[in-house]
C-alpha cells in the first residue's frame, strides 16, 4: 500500500508522515501491514508517479505554488478514481471548492493531531474492504472479483442465476441473490428490490420517481418497498464518507 503526501512544506510534511507511522504502529489491527509512506514535491511530481505507482491514499495541501492540491485532485479525480484523496489546509473556505472532488476527509493543519486519527484509519478501514474478493464460479472457470468493482447483481428473470455488472464487463454467476447480498451488506451495498442489490460507491443519483442512476450510465427502477432504506443507507454512507467534512 503506498500513501503519498503533498505539501510545500518540508518540516509538515516530514511530521505528517512521523504520524502516520505512529498511528499505524500504534493499532494491532494494521500489524504486518506492508505501508510505504513518502513525501513527494511539486504536485506535477504526484502526478508523474501515479502514471506508473498506484496510490492508494494522498495526502494533499491545497494551497501550494504552481500546480495546487485542488488542480492535482482534479486530475486523480478524473484519471484515478479509486486513489483516496484527504486535504490538508489551515484554510478552511477551501473546503467548499475542494468538495467537486470527492475527497475522502478534509483535515484542518490546527486540528491535525485530533483529525488525523480518524481520516487515516477509516480510508484505511475502506481499503481493506475494497480489496476483498468474490469467487464467481461457473461450469468451466473461477474468477475472482473484486467488489469494489462491482456495480450491481441483479437475479435473472429465470432459473438461478446472477447477473455481476462490473467496471470490467460482466459475469454470470449460480448463486442466491439473499445468499450474495448477505455475504456483501457490509461492504456498502443495499438491496433496491428483491432481486438486485447495488454498490453505493457507485451511485450517482437517486431520483424521486424511484430511478437509480449507477456508474456507466446504468439506470435501474427501485421499488417502493425499498427506497426509503435506499435513501436512508445511502444518506449514512455519505455522511461517513465525508466524516472529515463539517
């Protein structure tokens, strides 16, 4: 796992990594963990390194000369979706431009030593689930998916079959859509009738009239029955993810 951090200054930036050290050593949960931490300057630097290097969680200054955090964060938020971003400023208006971004944690420089906590294990808490697999198994081959790559699973009209509807394509699956959704509940996704369940992570819009507008454009209907703890589950989501966020 690889964290990046961003920031003009040299003396922070070196703290900031000394912390996330501390906090790492510090909670049994992390042990064994294989953490590479490094501190990289200017943000074309960033940019550069993640052409070749995924980065998993980056920690950027907003205010920085020349390519700033939020021209930085605008080229991961196109280009690499899946990397966590976290803001560091002692400027809090930037929040309000930093948010078109989806950020995962927006941590005040004043109040780093009570934020940062919370940011760096709950980025790190959501990693760990994003990184678990399915074994999806069909007459003549296993493949394992990751399901933060799923979008949805719906059962099909007829037999015993799942539909998997991924970022990579489809699969095809024999499996009980109770049995499936029991198994991933806890990894954010949420029934929208009684045979399709969907990742929130990948929810773009709920609409009124019960339409549900996933990534690559897939729409699907949620029934009545469901859209109240649709709303609520997704609501939940949301304020968790943007915990750092006041």
């Amino acid at each position: 796992m690889k964290i990046i951090i961003c920031d003009d200054n040299k003396e922070f930036s070196r703290m900031l990594s000394d912390k996330i050290t501390e906090i790492l050593r510090s909670d049994e949960r992390y042990e064994g963990f294989d953490v590479e931490c490094n501190c990289l300057y200017p943000a074309d630097k960033v940019i550069e390194y993640a052409k070749n290097e995924h980065i998993d969680i980056l920690f950027l200054d907003i205010n920085m000369p020349g390519t700033n955090g939020l021209d930085t964060a605008e080229k991961f938020f196109n280009e690499h979706k899946d990397t966590y971003i976290i803001f560091v400023s002692d400027l809090e208006n930037y929040v309000f431009y930093a948010i078109r971004f989806n950020p995962f944690r927006f941590i005040r420089k004043p109040n780093l030593d009570n934020e940062l906590t919370e940011a760096l294990t709950s980025a790190l808490d959501e990693i760990l689930i994003s990184d678990r697999q399915i074994e999806v198994c069909n007459r003549d081959e296993c493949v394992s998916v990751n399901i933060s790559r799923i979008i949805y699973i719906e059962k099909e009209k007829r037999g015993n079959y799942l539909d998997i509807n991924t970022i990579d394509g489809h699969y095809r699956y024999r499996c009980n859509i109770a049995q499936i959704y029991e198994e991933l509940k806890d990894a954010y996704f949420v029934k929208i009738n009684s045979g399709t369940i969907v990742n929130m992570k990948h929810i773009m819009t709920i609409q009124q009239d019960g339409l549900l507008l996933m990534s690559g454009n897939n729409m699907l209907t949620v029934s009545k029955k469901y859209l109240s703890d649709l709303t609520s589950s997704y609501i939940k989501y949301m304020r968790n993810k943007k915990g750092g966020i006041k």
